[in-house]
C-alpha cells in the first residue's frame, strides 16, 4: 500500500483496483472530492501504464468544419451562427472541402475529422458528395465525420431513420463517428446548456453510437466539463459511456473537453482549471475501466496540460489537427496545428514516448 493512498483516504479504492473489481458511482464522487490530487493521478497513472506503459499515442490529421450555420443555440458554443448570412457564418463548398485534402497532397495523412453546425438549407448530396469527394483525392484516407448530433438532425431533416442515415453515409465513405455531442448526458445540465429541439438528447446520442457499432463503425465519446456540472454528473456520464461500452464494445477512446467561455452566452463563468482537468482524466481513466484510451485534447487543455494528462490517466494527445475553429472561436490560445516533430517532442518532454497511429490505432510506420 502507498502510504499517500492511505491517508487521502483511498486505501479501498486501491484495493478495489488491484482486485481487478469495478468502482462504482460512490468511488467516482469520492476521487473528484478527494484533496489529494496527486494520489488520484498515482492511481490513474498505474492505471493507464498497465494498459500502454510509456507509450503515448497521436495521428496526422486534419480537422475541418465545412460549416458553421446551425440552427442549434447551446449556450456554451462561439462557434455556430444560426443562419446563412450571419456575421461571420460560413459554408464551403464542395471544391472548397476538398481542396483542403488537395493541399495538402504531400503529407501522409491518416485521417480527415469532419465536425459541422446543424445547418438547414443543404441537400442531403452535400454530405454524400462531400465523402465521396475525399475518398476519390486519396482512397485510403480514413474519414472520421458528423457527430451523432449531426446523424440525428440528418435522419429528421430529410425524412430518414438513423440507420438509413449511416448506411448511406458509409457507402459514401463514412469510416467511424467521431465522439462530440455528448457534452453531459444528465438530464438537468442539458436542459440548461443545450436545450433545443434540434439537438439529440443522450439517449439518442448513445443509441446512434450503439447502432454505428453494431454496423461495424467504432467511435469516440466525449465530456464537455467545467461549466454547471456537478462531480455526480460527471461520475454518470462516465458510467453511462461504459454501460454501453459493456455492450458493443464500440468506442474507442474517452474525450474529455474543457468548457471554454469566451464569445458565448456562458462568459461569466471561469473556465476549468488546470488541477480540474488533471483530476477529469485521472477519474475518467479509473471509472472507464473498458475503454482503451483516455485522450487529452491538446486544443482544449492548452499544450502544457495536456502534457501533465500524460501522467494523470491519459495516453492519447489527438493529432496534428490543423485547421480548428470551433475551440478557438471560443478563446483557445492553443495553436491550431502542431506538427507531427512538435507533438513527438511534446510528449518526449513529457517522459512519454510517442507513438503514431491511425484512427484504429493502429501503429503508423513511415517507409
């Protein structure tokens, strides 16, 4: 026994885990009440070496947000515009989307992470042709696009059942549903932040994701936190996201995201800080004992923090991203790319030893 676990008072917990037994909803409240933070990182630090040692995982991709027009007003998003011809509202055109796949034919990119606004007016081609369009300039590109907020307002917006929604998504192209959307699944924090008909509630959010499993698709799940949320809501998202984890098997890693307050409606809180973010991961490491990795989102916590997640549960860095907007319309400082020698020297900083993937992680070897 670790003499710090005892007295923060963690010694069961640390039991718990050696035994290989589950924690529960009362463990997760009482690491995020715990004032030790440190024992909670040793924990999840084991945790996480267990499971990857020093490794720490990143891709080369590339992140696009074809739109920004949505007719969703959460209150936490400086990104969406509610219609076209808003001050800065945008929608590329097709030529415009692939053209930033065209430019940048030279590098050997894995992966294209397509996240858009829920916009109104556009034909259900635009979204088809988009995929097909990407697949044609570079065949093995892996397309990871439209959060399960977006497969909800499709299949509502054009008369579709969701399954007929991503059925033809993948025969377009579609690989695997990136995790946003989720933000907190609680019912209380929801109809607070995101209260609008056009957005998914969580069980339709969880209920597309488990349809994209059982249609081979895997997927991420993410957790908007910092804002209004209480350490109980966040304990039940976690849990909620590895009930479902239990069933298919389908998600590949756990995203927290920083609730970041400038430019929107929720301005007058502050954002998390740097300890909150530490302990996030750290928990979400311990309570979602099934799913593999535990991403620190560099964009969202800022570089350094990031860095410190690598030894407090997290083993994944995201990748080099860059084109962002949605992070930094809210006030991200962060860069919007990195590349790929500045993430690998990120994370050797760190202690850690970079490892790049592709969006199955699977580990990328450069001829």
């Amino acid at each position: 026994m670790h003499p710090r676990l005892a007295s923060a008072g963690l010694s069961d917990i640390d039991d718990k885990l050696e035994a290989g037994v589950r924690l529960d909803e009362c463990d997760g409240v009482r690491l995020f009440g715990c004032p030790d933070l440190l024992a909670v990182g040793w924990l999840a630090n084991r945790e996480r070496e267990k499971r990857h040692g020093a490794r720490t995982f990143y891709n080369f991709n590339i992140r696009l947000e074809a739109t920004n027009v949505c007719m969703a007003s959460c209150l936490f998003c400086s990104f969406a515009r509610l219609k076209s011809g808003d001050p800065g509202a945008y929608t590329m055109s097709l030529e415009q989307a692939w053209d930033k796949l065209r430019r940048r034919a030279h590098q050997p990119l894995t992966e294209i992470h397509i996240v858009n606004g829920l916009h109104p007016d556009l034909p259900w081609s635009y979204y088809t042709d988009l995929l097909h369009g990407f697949k044609r300039i570079r065949p093995d590109i892996h397309l990871k696009c439209f959060t399960a907020v977006e497969i909800a307002f499709f299949a509502e917006l054009y008369g579709k059942s969701d399954e007929q929604v991503l059925r033809e998504l993948m025969d377009a192209g579609l690989d695997s549903l990136p995790g946003g959307g989720a933000e907190i699944f609680a019912p209380r924090v929801r109809k607070k932040i995101a209260n609008d008909p056009n957005k998914c509630d969580a069980n339709r959010y969880l209920s597309i994701h488990r349809l994209a499993h059982r249609l081979g698709m895997r997927s991420n799940v993410t957790m908007l936190y910092g804002h209004i949320e209480t350490s109980e809501e966040r304990v039940d998202h976690m849990l909620r996201a590895r009930a479902l984890q239990d069933e298919t098997g389908g998600f590949q890693a756990f995203i927290p995201l920083a609730f970041h307050p400038d430019n929107n409606q929720m301005r007058k809180l502050p954002a998390p800080s740097a300890a909150d973010t530490l302990r996030v991961h750290a928990v979400a490491r311990l309570m979602c004992d099934n799913i593999d990795h535990i991403k620190a989102f560099w964009i969202a916590t800022g570089v350094e923090v990031a860095q410190t997640c690598l030894w407090f549960g997290a083993d994944d860095l995201d990748g080099t991203v860059q084109e962002e907007k949605i992070y930094h319309m809210a006030g991200s400082r962060t860069p919007e790319s990195l590349s790929t020698r500045e993430i690998e020297r990120l994370i050797q900083a760190a202690g850690r030893a970079p490892v790049e993937r592709d969006t199955l992680y699977r580990v990328v070897a450069h001829v």
